[in-house]
C-alpha cells in the first residue's frame, strides 16, 4: 500500500509513484536475485532509527531513483522522508507475495 508523507509537495509525490512502480516491477521481474529483494524488504521494514542517514549505493536502487528523478544521482539517502527511496523499497515490498520471505 502506498505510504505518502503528509508535507510531500504533488512532485514529491510523483516521484514516489514513479519509484514505486519500478521498485514493484524490479521486484516481479524473475532476474532480480532472492537476496537482492531480500535486502530491499529488510530496507523497507527497517525502522527509521536503524536507517540512520545511510547514503547507499545499492544499483537498483540509484537506477530507479535515477529513472525516477530525471536526474542522474550516485547514492540515495536512506530515509522515508525521501520519496524515491521510500518509493522503490515500498513498492517492492508490496509486490512480493505474502508468503515470501516470511512476510
């Protein structure tokens, strides 16, 4: 289920749509690795606190964000206040099934 932030400007939330329709198709696509979308429903259920500013890098992540934006961007700020990252984790959360990965 989309999770948009209350103060997100209509851009703001463009972008997430954008990045969570790629997170949801990164995620369905059969070549996208178990352990990759492992550690992105790890990112997307971490709590805030365990995020803790991280900058990744993680390619999947940096192209979405980058096909998103319109921007070419090499690291993405781990936090839900940024609506492309919460964008891409949240959609490939969402579209793993429930009985993947114990969720």
């Amino acid at each position: 289920m989309k999770n948009y932030q209350s103060d997100w400007t209509e851009e703001q939330s463009a972008v997430y749509d954008e990045s969570y329709g790629i997170g949801q198709d990164w995620a369905n696509d059969p070549g996208t690795p178990s352990e990759d979308l492992q550690q992105v429903i790890n990112l997307a259920e971490a709590d805030e606190a365990d995020l803790d500013g991280m900058e990744l890098r993680y390619e999947p992540l940096v192209e979405a964000v980058s096909d998103a934006t319109g921007r070419v961007v090499e690291s993405v700020p781990a936090t839900r206040d940024d609506p492309a990252f919460a964008g891409f984790v949240e959609g490939a959360r969402d579209a793993a099934s429930d009985d993947t990965f114990g969720l």
